[in-house]
C-alpha cells in the first residue's frame, strides 16, 4: 500500500477521537490536534452521559418561535434566548424557526433517529469489540410527565418513531414507582413516564481518553497543545492546516464543535451552528444511604435531567444562547439543584452539594437540528460537527458514517441528510 498524508482531523472531543478511530481502523492515517492537554476537555467533558436515540427532535419545535420570544424576559426559561445576542443569531435564527415547521422537523427528527439509533448499537459494538470500559449500563431512560398534556406529547414521538425502530412502554404511576422506586417522594407531581429500554448511559470524557488509547495502538497520532490557525488552499483543493510553527499537509476534517464555522468561513464553508450552553453539576453517591435512581430521568419540558454514572449522579440540562460564554451562572446551577432536591428529595437531602463539580459547555447546535457529516464543496475538507444535544449519541455513528464517505465505501445508513451541500442550496425563505 502506497504511502498516504495522513488525514488531519481538528477537535478532540467525541467527534474528533471517534473520527480518528474509525479512520485508522481502516487503515487510513491520521492525525488529531487539538488545543487542549488531553481529550475530551470540551462540551464532551462532562455532558449528559446518556446515549438516547429516544430523544432525537430538534430544540426547533413548532412552538418555539412564542418560547424564545417569552424567555427574553424570564430568567428561568429552560431554552433562553438573552437579547444581546438576537443580532447576531438573526439569519441564524431565521433558518432554526424556518425548520421548525411541523414537515420539516418530524424529517429532520426521524433522520436523527435513524443515525442515533444506529449509532448507539454501533457504540456498544465498540465497546463489546474493544473491551471499553467507561462506567457504561444500559438502565434504558425514564421520560417523566406530570399531566396528560405531557404524557400525549411524549406518546406522538414515540408513536411517531416506532416504526422506524423506537421501543418504549408506557408506565402509570404504580408501574413507574415499581420500577424506579426513588421518586417516591418525589415533590413535584409525576404522573407516570415512557420508558426506552434501548437507551443506554455511559462517561463520554473516560470513552474518548480509552478510545484514544486504541487508536494510538493502531497508528493514529494526537498532537496535544496544538491549535489550529487557519486551513490552507491550493488551487481550489484542502491543502493542510497552518499550525503556529509549522503547516501540516493532507485532508482534514473539522471536528471543531462550536469552533467549526470560524475555521470553514474563509473558504466559503458558511456552517449555521451557533453556541446552546448547558449545565451540569456532578454529585458523589457511593456513600449515601437514600434509594439512588436506576435509570436516567428525562423531563422534556423542563430540559433537565438525572444520569446515574458509576459511583456518581449528574443533574443536567437547559439552553442558553449567550455566545461563547463559558462563565458558570450561578442561577442556572440552582435551577438545577432545585430541580434535583424536588424529584429526589431523599437523595438530595444527602449529597454533598459543596463539593459538587459544576461545569458549562457550549452544545454546536446547526439551525436545522442535524449535524454535517461528509464532503464540502472545497475538495478534501470533510465535515463532522453540528451535533448539539445528541454529541454523545450520534458520535461512533458520525465517525462510521464519515469514515465509509473517505475510504470510498458505501455507508451502512443515509448520508444525504446530513449533506453540507443539499442543505446549502435550501433558502431560508422557501
């Protein structure tokens, strides 16, 4: 086999070290640089730790348009949009809500589906395959409701996505408290819940430092402390990446997150994905005494959740749209622990609050809820970002899929959702 440039992939988060996997698995070199002193130090960190193919509609509902408008004005908004930043999410904001017409976004949630489904197997596959262990289970996840509006919600989507491979089982308020005895004395009022049994938890931070291991066993290479400046063009085609010493030549691939359309822009690669900032607070539980939660509690409506992890809980969740900002707001983390303290009182009333790890990061959301994953009009530029809220999800799904796209196989599922160049020719006023 004749020697190859290795691929230079940009990011090393999820997407980066999957891509980086998948690629050197098939016996394609390839290089990682990312700017930080290890993986997964991003919004791969510490986010949600749920792989959930049940929860794959976009934050572009079709009622969002009034929520945005109202949470302008109301600090507890789950989904806040702080009005110093509505100019610059203008043409942004144009296409999410243009998307979030009742067609468009059941497509884009069933195409979502599809590639998180398949994702999440393939997820386990590698796991089973490598022998990873990252504090993963598969509880299956409870999304919880209080009122018959909730539960009628939650029923259309999974009643929507079940023929395309969604299982989930409808549980009353006896069934649920049998299963997930915890909320018992929950404080706020639960109806009942769906519960999805395929969905599976898991530490994304331990995957990608393990998965990286093995791609490094297999030839791959990671340049830590390496930020990329700008890429580089020759006559029309990917040239390489300029480094802060040296260029690098090959293909590349931009596994970025929110950093992803700075990087593309100079060559015309204009990438809708803007910063949706998100909690968590992670909380020690291997020395309380209160029933812990088995499965990971989902509530829809709030955009909050519970993960049990290992010997640890994390409570997550919300939106906010305040730019790059990476400050931790302290409202945001009692909204999460009041949250908690109501669902889990007995478990709340034990944790150690203070040393609680806090964190925020910055969820790359695309404006029509799918990630880019393939080719770009600039030959030799490959795409693998815009994922927000499904990173962990979809992520060994997006590296497979792209993988196959470079090495010239055909893909296991539908790459033409997830095409930058079909969805660049859609105007945002169609």
């Amino acid at each position: 086999m004749s020697k190859q440039q290795p691929i230079i992939i940009i990011g090393g988060g999820l997407t980066g070290v999957t891509t980086l996997y998948e690629l050197v698995s098939r016996d394609i070199p390839a290089i990682l640089i990312d700017s930080e002193s290890a993986v997964a130090q991003g919004t791969s960190y510490a986010n949600g730790g749920v792989l959930h193919p049940s929860l794959p509609d976009p934050w572009n509902a079709p009622n969002i348009a009034p929520v945005l408008l109202a949470s302008l004005f109301d600090r507890n908004a789950p989904i806040k949009l702080h009005l110093a930043q509505v100019p610059a999410l203008l043409g942004w904001g144009l296409q999410f809500l243009r998307n979030s017409v009742l067609s468009r976004h059941l497509a884009i949630t069933q195409a979502n589906f599809d590639l998180a489904n398949y994702s999440t197997r393939q997820t386990d596959a590698l796991r089973q395959l490598l022998g990873l262990q990252f504090e993963d289970a598969a509880p299956g996840t409870l999304k919880i409701f209080r009122n018959p509006q909730e539960r009628e919600a939650a029923l259309r989507l999974a009643d929507f996505l079940a023929p395309h491979g969604l299982s989930h089982q409808v549980l009353d308020r006896d069934a649920l408290l049998k299963r997930e005895p915890s909320v018992a004395n929950a404080a706020t009022p639960i109806s009942g819940a769906l519960l999805f049994p395929d969905d599976r938890v898991g530490n994304a931070r331990l995957f990608c430092a393990r998965l990286a291991d093995h791609a490094i066993a297999r030839g791959g290479e990671i340049r830590y402390a390496t930020t990329a400046q700008q890429l580089l063009v020759k006559n029309g085609q990917l040239a390489g990446v300029r480094l802060a010493e040296e260029d690098l030549f090959g293909q590349v691939v931009i596994c970025a997150g929110v950093g992803a359309p700075k990087l593309a822009a100079p060559l015309g690669v204009k990438l809708p994905i803007r910063p949706a900032k998100g909690y968590s607070i992670t909380l020690k539980a291997d020395e309380l005494t209160a029933v812990q939660p088995v499965h990971p509690l989902a509530d829809a409506s709030l955009h909050i959740a519970v993960t049990p992890l290992g010997q640890h809980l994390r409570v997550l969740g919300m939106a906010e749209f305040i730019g790059m900002d990476r400050q931790l707001d302290p409202h945001r983390l009692t909204m999460l622990r009041q949250f908690f303290e109501q669902l889990l009182p007995d478990v709340g009333a034990q944790v150690d609050w203070q040393g609680a790890e806090n964190w925020c990061g910055l969820r790359p959301m695309s404006s029509d809820g799918r990630p880019f994953i393939g080719p770009t009009p600039i030959q030799g530029l490959w795409l693998n970002c815009g994922h927000g809220h499904l990173g962990w999800t979809k992520a060994v799904g997006s590296a497979r899929l792209l993988a196959d796209q470079i090495a010239g196989r055909k893909p296991e599922i539908n790459p033409a959702p997830f095409a930058y160049e079909k969805r660049q020719r859609l105007s945002i006023f169609a």
